[in-house]
C-alpha cells in the first residue's frame, strides 16, 4: 500500500475534477481502504484486512457499491470514492513497494532480513513526498490536522462496513470492527506518529530492542526521517521488476501516482453514472478482481519472486 499522505493526497486530487458533491473529510477516511484495521493490534482484524487486499476484490465493491446505492447519501457516496482511490493506489504502487521490500514470514528464516520493511518503506514514500510537495521536514507533519482528520467514522460509514464485512466475509461485528479501528488509526497517527523533536523515535527503538518477532519495527511509526539515503521514489528511473510477473519498468512514483489517478477516475465516473445516474454500468466489467497486493487479478495468488530488499 501507499501510506496515509499519499493516499489522502490521490483523493484530494480526484476531488479536484470530480463534480459530485462529496465531504473531503470522509473521502479522506475511505482512502485508508481497509487500512484502519491494522491500528488495532488484533489478529482478527488484521486478518480481515488482509483478505480485502487479496481476495476477491471484484465482489468486495460490487457489494459495497450497491450498499451505497440503496443508501445513498453526501456520506455513504463520499466515503466510497476514498476506499476506490486507495484501491486504485495500492494497485499501482505496491508492485513497487514488495519489489524493494520482499515478504517477512516468521517462519522462515530466509526472509527475516525483510522484517519491518515494508512499513520503513512506505512511510518513507509518504515522508518524501511531504518535503516535495510542502516543502518541509516530514516531522512538521500531523496527518490529523487535514488528511485524516476524523476522530470516529460517521455511522453511516459504519453501516456500509458492517454490511460490506458480514456479506464478503461472514463478519458478525463489522460496525464495532471499523469504528474501533478508525478510532485507533486517528490516536496512533495523532500521538504516536507525529514526532516534530525525534524523541519519540528514541524512545521506540528502545522498545524495539524487546520485539524481535512482528513485521515492524516502532521506530519506523515516526514521520521523523532521513529520506536522503536511497532513492525511495526512483526519480532515477532505475529498472525494477513486477514481483508477481517479472516485467521491467522504469516508473518512479509520481509515474504510478498518475496512473492510479487516471484509473480511479475512470471508476469512480462509472461508478457515479450507476449510483446518481441510475446508469446501467456492468460492475463486473468495471472491477475486475485486482488484488491490492499485485495489481493483478487474484486468482494468480502472491507467490512473489522478483526482489531487489533495499536494505540488506
């Protein structure tokens, strides 16, 4: 996935040529996708995250679309526009990410030079961009006071998640899920995340010294970076390999960035003609079941084997 910046970013750039009348507020919410359910800690929701970013993804927004079309409302409509652009970023920048940071599996021993990476790597992404498009220092940044700027979904959000959840994956508390979750995603990135002094991360590392298992390192939960020391945006168009399939491409991320953006307005266009229009739009046709994870259709699984690890 792209991390919170740059997701926020690519809605906020949608809103710019979308004519709907959508709450940026909200549509910033949706364009974490299912990411709030990782801020929990809790293996069931991570679970649940996981499987939105790599099953069956076409009957994932079929169900939510048409949710949104039976109850459709500023909120429903604005937060459905945010969870399409982050599927439309995560389908385009993550072949990049898991090229540059592999796979970590507590089990096997030849990816554990791989653990935390994916993490250090997208947060970096988002500091960078930070400087570039603000110009300033990525610890300056706190997310919550534009990009993500909710302290708890509105209910009708929660509706949507709760029905989205118990049809794809038989999910019984899908409201209470999603309202913890979004909850934990504003006070992680409000008090955790920000870090103008650095102390924070000081202080992370030190608990670090005591985690040797998870797929992330505390430290790498500040936005106070060096992003100076490797080219985290191939603004040096270096070649790099589709992890799934081998393909060559030279695309830095303001490249992927700009195809995510063209392919999200074209579903959301479509998506908006069914929903305001009652347009007839083959839903089938319009997703067609990419994984978050590869950018290709799902039913060819995520059996990575081109890496190039940017931190040995």
């Amino acid at each position: 996935m792209a991390d919170v910046y740059l997701h926020s970013r690519l809605t906020e750039e949608l809103l710019k040529e979308l004519k709907s009348d959508i709450d940026i507020n909200i549509a910033f919410l949706g364009s974490q996708g299912p990411d709030p359910l990782y801020y929990t800690g809790g293996t069931e929701y991570r679970t649940i995250a996981d499987n939105i970013h790599r099953y069956r993804t076409r009957d994932f927004f079929k169900t939510m679309v048409n949710y949104v079309k039976d109850n459709n409302n500023k909120t429903t409509f604005s937060f459905l526009v945010g969870f399409i652009s982050h599927y439309a970023m995560d389908v385009f920048l993550h072949p990049f990410v898991y090229y540059n940071v592999g796979i970590y599996h507590e089990n096997i021993p030849s990816t554990h030079h791989m653990r935390g990476l994916h993490l250090k790597f997208e947060r970096t992404i988002d500091c960078r961009q930070i400087e570039k498009e603000l110009n300033i220092p990525s610890r300056k940044m706190n997310l919550t006071n534009k990009y993500y700027p909710l302290k708890e979904a509105p209910q009708d959000v929660l509706y949507l998640m709760h029905h989205t959840l118990k049809q794809e994956y038989k999910v019984s508390n899908g409201y209470t899920m999603y309202d913890k979750s979004s909850k934990a995603m504003y006070k992680t990135l409000k008090y955790l995340v920000t870090d103008k002094t650095g102390l924070k991360k000081l202080f992370y590392k030190l608990v670090d010294l005591f985690n040797k298992k998870t797929d992330m390192f505390m430290s790498d939960l500040s936005l106070f970076k060096n992003t100076k020391k490797y080219d985290f945006h191939n603004d040096s168009k270096n070649i790099w390999l589709h992890p799934l399939t081998g393909e060559e491409f030279t695309s830095t991320v303001e490249d992927l960035f700009n195809e995510a953006k063209a392919f999200a307005l074209y579903i959301i266009t479509k998506v908006d003609q069914y929903i305001n229009h009652n347009k007839k739009v083959n839903l089938d046709n319009l997703f067609t079941d990419l994984s978050f994870n590869s950018g290709k259709e799902c039913k060819l699984g995520m059996d990575f084997k081109y890496f190039n690890i940017y931190k040995k």
